[in-house]
C-alpha cells in the first residue's frame, strides 16, 4: 500500500484505532444528515446537499476502514485514492449544485455510501 502510493505520488498520514473510530462517527453522522436532506428528494438543491454528505461520509469510511487495517489514510489532494471511487463521480456535481442531481443518482450514492459505512463497521470490529 505504502509503496504504491508513494510511486503514484500520493500522501499518506499514520492514524489509529482511535482515529478509525472518529472517522467512522463522522461517516454516520454524515449519511443520517444526508437520509435527512434525501426526504426532500423533490427539491434539487436537497438531493444536491444530500448527494454530497453521502460522498463525505463514503470518503469519511474509507479513512476509518484504512485506518483500522492499515494505519495510514489518504492525504493526497485526489480523493480518488480512497476507497470511496464510485461515490466520486457525483463529488463535483453535488458540490457545487450547477448540475441537478437526479433521484436515481441520490439512491445510488445513499445505497454506496450506506455499503462502505457497513464495510467499514466491519473493519472496525475485526
């Protein structure tokens, strides 16, 4: 891992299991808000908001779930190093808000980030 990621040039910082377990409150945190803002799934800037705390709290799982296993987690500037890859797609769009989020995009980044949350855990209880 640490190789691999100093090759590709990415940055890494030490964490612990008291990190993991901050890092995984915060992803909870984030995906029951975003359960919240998803209620007005009718309104586009709320699946916008909701779309990007679900992208926060996939981002938020990995960092625990690395930091549980590996005791390291991604510092580098592109997300993409983290495991929470398919949740990225949305980041810019959800974000900034210039392009609407549509229900199905909300439902699958709800549904991905609820998955790295559940892996996470797991990690965590290992």
């Amino acid at each position: 891992w640490n190789d691999a990621m100093t090759k590709r040039g990415g940055r890494t910082q030490p964490c612990d299991l008291t990190d993991a377990r901050t890092r995984l409150d915060n992803a909870r945190k984030s995906l029951e808000v975003a359960e919240l803002a998803a209620v007005e799934g009718e309104i586009p800037a709320s699946r916008s908001v909701a779309a990007a705390l679900a992208v926060l709290s996939g981002i938020a799982s990995a960092d625990a779930a690395c930091c549980a296993a590996l005791g390291r987690r991604s510092r580098g500037e592109d997300h993409r190093e983290a495991a929470a890859l398919e949740l990225l797609n949305l980041k810019d769009t959800a974000q900034y808000g210039l392009i609407p989020i549509t229900r199905r995009e909300l439902t699958t980044a709800l549904r991905r980030a609820a998955s790295l949350l559940d892996f996470a855990g797991e990690v965590l209880r290992r």
